[in-house]
C-alpha cells in the first residue's frame, strides 16, 4: 500500500501524529529511559522464571484482580480504589479516553512527558501547554484558566525532574472544574505524593508506574489510584486483559517481597543523582534541581552533544527547544562505573563545542 492511500483511510486527526520512535539504538551505556539501573528485584526475576507453562496458554485475570490488592496493601487504600494497565502509559490514555470528551481541552505546564499531547490528540482532545511558574513549581492559575477538562500535572516532572509544591497541586484540585491527572511516576524517589489520598477527592486520578523505581519497565506495569467511580471509567475505557499473566506475578511477587530492595535502589539512585550533579556544576554545567532519578542538563545544541556521547557507547535523551529552558540532555542516575563513563565522555563532547 503506497504512504498516500494509508494517509486517505486514517482519520484525520492521526495524520500529523507522529510515531514514537527516539533514537533507541543499542548502546552498551544506556541513561536515556530513566529506568532503574541497579537490575530487577529478585522475586520478581524468580516468579517471572516461574510462571507455569499452563499459566501462558490461558487468559490472564481480566482485571488483574491479585495485582490490584497488592498496590492496594502498598498503597495504603481499598482495592476499588486501584486500576492497572499496560504500563501507566496505558492508564493515561484509557483516563484521558474515559474523562474527557472529543473536542475538549487537556491542559498541562510545559515541558512535561511528551506522551500526554500524543494521548491527548489520538483521542480527539485538545493539548493546551502553560508556562511553568518561577522555579519550576506548577503555576495554577495558569492551568486553571485554560478552563480544560483535564489537567494533568506530573510530579517529579519529566524530563525536568522538578516536584510541584503541594500548596500548588491541592490549590489545582480545589478549583479544577474537571478531572486532575497526577503522574507520579517518579513518586517513589520522592518519597511522598498523593496515592493514598486520592480516594477521598472525586476528581483526582494519581498514575504511578512499576517501569522506573521498581525496575520492571519490560514487564509493562502501570496503576492509578482514585475514587472508586473515576477508577470504574478508566477501566471501562482500558478493557480487559491488559495486565500479562507473567507480568501479575512478578509483580506481586515484587510487591510482596522486593519492597527492602526497591527502597535501597531508590537511596542509590538518588545519592548517584546528587553526586552526578555536583559533578556536571564542577564542570560548569547546571543542572535542574531533581527530585527523581535523572537530571536534565541544558547544553547548547544538545542532539550533537548527544550524538558524540553515542560515538563514547553512552546513551542520553536529548532535547531542543524546551520551553522556558532551551536545549538539553536528560540524564539517568546509576552505578558508580556508568556515571564516570558518562562524566568522561560529556568531558570530550563538550570540549568539541
Ligand atoms: C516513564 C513514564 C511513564 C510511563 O511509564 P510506563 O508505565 O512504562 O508506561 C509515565 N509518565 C512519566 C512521567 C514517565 O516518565
């Protein structure tokens, strides 16, 4: 089929939308997904291992029922307070299908995770980005007047890394006139956030993800929490079977047994982040403050940069033209070996400049 007769049968609104596909080369060095550097829990690993032939040949739990009373226990709440998906990437897209009409208004501060707007137009809605406050803190007011239905805020921020202040977030949530989505997928390096609280507020769904501190990004687990009506739409729009039968059980597993490791994993990633930025500040380089397990580090011209790191076996993300902050480099925290590595390699490719 030629390009031309595939564009005449898409619905219009996907032609512009282009497909995912950053530069996702192999590269022995890879700090480009802010996924958990440290490996897998090892439970996980081992139920992974484990799951019975016979478990392949069935259909999972429609629902995934164990795994919702597992993140239920972690969270703190009542199990119908929980939804899961196909990596919380999944749980965005069926929350912003099932909350918001055609046509309606999505509104988020900018930069922030490049899927929202992608999710937000395969579902005939309307992204609308606002300038973040000084400081990076989420400016209210801003989000507020654009009226949207939806406002999805995401704290710590990718790819900035930079945490809403919770006066910010709870001022969005008493005024929104609809739905807040708050993305906290780099909640755990944080340390607090809104998951439990959800439940008691009808219009606020909290996403977390088990792709990032939990070191399960292969596996594709995503989940919100919510009052149990919101989290009845969103799984209404998310369908059955989402959720891997592999998948569930790792993830039990991990949340039943790896919670100590994933805990420390966190205190490395953040005490790798914390020395990697004294590091790039000694190199002359700035930094965002981050409250999540990567850095993003305006340079100028940063795919080049980026580029040259690659010819070292080093893998970033880069970006240009981020609003408010120009060109830069996102940067996952890990290991001693691999931010040296890193740190050598930026050394040359900023010395070409
Ligand atoms: C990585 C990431 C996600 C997606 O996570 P998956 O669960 O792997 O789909 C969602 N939101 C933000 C902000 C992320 O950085």
């Amino acid at each position: 089929m030629t390009a031309r007769s595939s564009l005449a049968i898409a619905r219009a609104g996907y032609r512009d939308i282009a497909l995912y596909a950053p530069d996702r080369a192999a590269c022995a060095i890879d700090l480009s997904d802010n996924t958990n550097l440290w490996g897998t829990p090892p439970a996980a690993a081992r139920a992974a291992r484990d799951t019975a032939a016979a478990a392949l040949t069935r259909y999972p739990a429609l629902y995934a029922s164990e795994l919702k009373e597992a993140l239920a226990t972690y969270a703190g709440i009542a199990t119908e307070c929980v939804v899961t998906g196909c990596g919380s990437d999944d749980v965005l897209d069926s929350a912003i299908r099932a909350l918001a009409e055609p046509g309606s208004r999505i509104a988020y501060a900018e930069p922030t995770f490049a899927m929202v707007p992608v999710f937000a137009r395969m579902n005939g809605i309307e992204p609308v980005g606002v300038p973040f406050a000084p400081g990076f803190d989420i400016d209210p007011d801003a989000l507020l007047a654009t009226g949207a239905r939806i406002i999805y805020l995401c704290s710590p921020n990718n790819p900035t890394g930079t945490a809403a202040t919770r006066a910010a977030v709870e001022r969005v949530l008493d005024r929104a006139p609809g739905v807040v989505i708050l993305d906290e997928a780099y909640g755990e390096f944080l340390g607090h956030g809104f998951i439990a609280s959800a439940p008691a507020r009808e219009n606020l769904l909290v996403t977390r993800t088990m792709s990032k501190a939990f070191g399960l990004a292969g596996l594709r687990i995503g989940w919100a929490t919510g009052h149990p009506s919101l989290v009845r739409e969103v799984e209404k729009s998310r369908g059955p079977y989402k959720v891997s039968a592999v998948a569930e059980r790792a993830a039990c597993a991990a949340l039943g047994e790896d919670l100590d490791w994933v805990r420390a994993r966190v205190a490395d990633a953040r005490a790798a982040r914390d020395r990697l930025a004294s590091a790039l500040r000694a190199m002359g380089l700035a930094p965002l403050p981050s409250a999540a397990n990567f850095l993003l580090v305006p340079v100028a011209d940063a795919p080049a940069v980026a580029r040259r790191l690659r010819e070292c076996d080093v893998a970033v993300r880069p970006f240009t033209a981020l609003p408010g902050i120009g060109d830069a480099l996102r940067v996952t925290a890990g290991p001693e070996p691999m931010m040296d590595a890193l740190l050598r390699a930026l050394r040359e490719a900023v010395a070409c400049e």
